[in-house]
C-alpha cells in the first residue's frame, strides 16, 4: 500500500504558470493547481484510482474526497492519486478506475507498453512534456473532434495517460469520461447566441444522453440574455423564458420564446417537460426550488441547473444534491465555480450513478 502524502488544498502554482500566479481563464485567475512531484508515486503498487480536477478547482476535489472518508490523495499536478477504489467525485473531470504502473526505459518502449493493451489512449500532460508528447506521436492519433451537440458522445474505448517520472507511466485503459482530458468540446456558435452560457447546457444535457424534443415544454429559470433559451429554441421546444431581465431581442424574437418577468422563486409548480436554471442564487435556495419541483412530480422528463458557489464552495448543499435520486451532479469543463445537477425522470433512464 502506498504511504499517503498530505497535500490537499494547492499552494504552488503549476509547472508553466507564473509563480504566485494561478491559470489565467478568459476574466479571471484560477486557483494554481499543486506542482508537479520529482517521484509522486514511489510504490511499485499502482493507486487504485486516479481523478482529474479542472483547471484551478484542485482544492474542491481534495474536499470532496476527504469528506467521502478518503485520506488525502497525492497529488500530480492536477490529478489525485488513491490507493483506495474509485468514489463518487461531482468535481472529477473524469476519474481513472484501473490505474497502473508501465515501465517507460525509452520513448519507443513507453508507446510499445500503451499500444500492447489497446489502440485509443489520451494524454494527460503534468510534467515531462517534451518526453510525453514524444511518446504520444508515437500512439495512433485519436480523433478528438469537437461535438455537433446534440450529437452524442463518442463511443470507441479511450484511455489515459500520464508520465509520472521520464521512466514511468501511469495509465488506465478505462475511464468515466469518452473525451479526452474530461472535456466534451462543441462546435460553437459565435452568432446567435448572446453568451457562452448555452456550452454549459450542451456540456449538462450531453452528459445526461437526453434532450428536450420539439415542441416540448421548457421552463428556463435565470434566462436573461438567453444563451440557454436559445439553444432550447433551436432544439424546436416552447421556451418559457424567466428572469427580471430582459432577454436579448434577437433571442426575445426567436419562434416559440415567450418571457415572463418574474422571480423563479415566487413561481408555483407547474407541469412542464423540462426545467432549466441557470439563476445566481446561494446553493440551499436552488435545492429547495429543486426538491419543490421534483417533489410535487411536474417535471415530466427531466432538468438541468447550475448550482453556482460565491467565495467559498458549499459542499453540503453539493451532497444534498447528489443525494437525489436519479439526478447526476458533475463540473464539466465549462463550468466555472458551479457544479451542474442534472436529473432524468427514472422511466428516462435516470438513476445512472456520477461517476
Ligand atoms: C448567469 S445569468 C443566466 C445566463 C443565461 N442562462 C444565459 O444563457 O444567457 C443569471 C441570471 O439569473 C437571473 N436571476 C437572478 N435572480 C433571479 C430570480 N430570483 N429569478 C429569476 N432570475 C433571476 C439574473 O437576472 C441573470 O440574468
């Protein structure tokens, strides 16, 4: 068993950021994720699991996986390394569930190793890049083209990699996430949409395998300037938009777009096919709409929201949410400070467990 090293919250910036500095995101700076160890991993045992944290959200994963009783993982950039077997992780991008060791004496034995077990792999680059990409040439490429949502995701085996030390890799050939890195990419749309918030949407209903059909039900709550409006309006469904702001006219006037200027809170359940929010509000007020809704059984296929955290992460309201039935409560790589919760009414095929 593999003696586990305390390293929880980040404190040094990442090989390749600024020091002091965290990873810039486009408005903001990111939380530095925990540098790069010479010998992360000295055991010849290989851990149990692997989890991969986004970018700059390392210290909410550490949490996460302290409050489901696991001692702290060791760190590798931003990958956490267990000896215990995988558990649930909403702030995993993905988690590695047959983890091991593979000798890597050269750049040509390294790819050998790889390619023995299977075809499709995907790097995860933490240190030793120059030597990683090296290897990685030497791999069948993996095509990783962008999604057309709603086209599903993938369905060929990928694996993932990492070097642990110019000698050593770590890889699993079997993950939770078909994408490589965690990250389901879109074909974007610069045009109609008036924010980037709609590759949230995509990112949540692609996660849960379902979307609203035409002509159905939606209630988007927090709409304003309707970014998810619009990808619902362009999905064919009847979108009741909701907010005390106004929508973007361009949005405003799409077929089948109505907006009612309202609180989300002050509103009655209602029969609807799906409900969306995306409002700013503090995460137990969110549950407690969320629990309204379900408990009073009007939401005939399913729902996606956002549960936004301001300053520090809420992580019991996090658990009550995973807690639902049915629902999956995952950060997606477009999220930012938030999870996403995402339910499927159980005849849909919810239930499915988050990875
Ligand atoms: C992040 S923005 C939503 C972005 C939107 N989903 C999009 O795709 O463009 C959050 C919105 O929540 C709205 N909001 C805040 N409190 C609200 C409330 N009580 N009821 C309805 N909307 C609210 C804000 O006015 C704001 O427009």
């Amino acid at each position: 068993m593999a003696r586990v090293r305390a390293a929880a919250a980040p404190r040094r910036p990442a090989a390749g950021s600024a020091p002091g500095r965290g990873w810039r995101r486009p408005g903001r700076i990111l939380a530095p994720d925990p540098a790069p160890q010479p010998d992360p991993w000295p055991d010849p045992t290989p851990p149990a699991s692997v989890y991969l944290a986004a970018r700059g959200y390392a210290a909410q994963l550490a949490e996460e996986l302290r409050r489901a009783g696991l001692p702290p993982p060791i760190w590798h950039g931003r990958l956490a390394l267990s000896p215990h077997p995988p558990v649930p992780a909403a702030w995993a991008l993905e988690v590695w569930t047959a983890p091991r060791l593979l000798p890597a004496p050269s750049i040509a034995a390294g790819a050998d190793q790889l390619r023995a077990i299977q075809r499709n792999w995907a790097l995860v680059p933490i240190a030793h890049h120059r030597r990683s990409r090296l290897i990685e040439a030497r791999l069948p490429p993996v095509k990783a083209r962008p999604l057309r949502f709603p086209e599903p995701p993938p369905t060929s085996h990928l694996g993932a990699w990492t070097l642990l030390r110019p000698d050593l890799i770590l890889a699993s050939p079997t993950k939770t996430s078909p994408f490589p890195q965690g990250e389901a990419r879109f074909v974007e749309d610069r045009e109609g949409p008036p924010s980037r918030a709609y590759l949230k949407l995509w990112a949540g209903l692609t996660r849960l395998g379902a979307h609203p059909a035409p002509g159905e039900l939606c209630l988007d709550l927090g709409a304003a300037p309707g970014g998810w409006s619009w990808a619902l309006a362009r999905l064919g469904a009847q979108v009741v938009a909701v907010d005390k702001a106004p929508l973007d006219p361009r949005v405003a006037a799409l077929p089948g777009v109505s907006w009612r200027q309202e609180s989300a809170f002050a509103l009655a359940p209602e029969p609807v096919d799906w409900l969306f929010s995306d409002v700013i509000c503090y995460p137990p007020r969110l549950l407690a709409l969320v629990r309204r809704w379900l408990d009073a059984g009007v939401v005939r296929r399913g729902l996606v929201v956002t549960i936004k955290f301001q300053g520090s992460t809420d992580h019991e309201t996090a658990a009550a949410f995973a807690a639902i039935p049915g629902g999956l409560l995952f950060h997606s790589a477009q999220n930012r400070h938030e999870l996403t919760f995402a339910w499927l009414r159980p005849a849909e095929g919810g239930g499915k467990p988050a990875p």
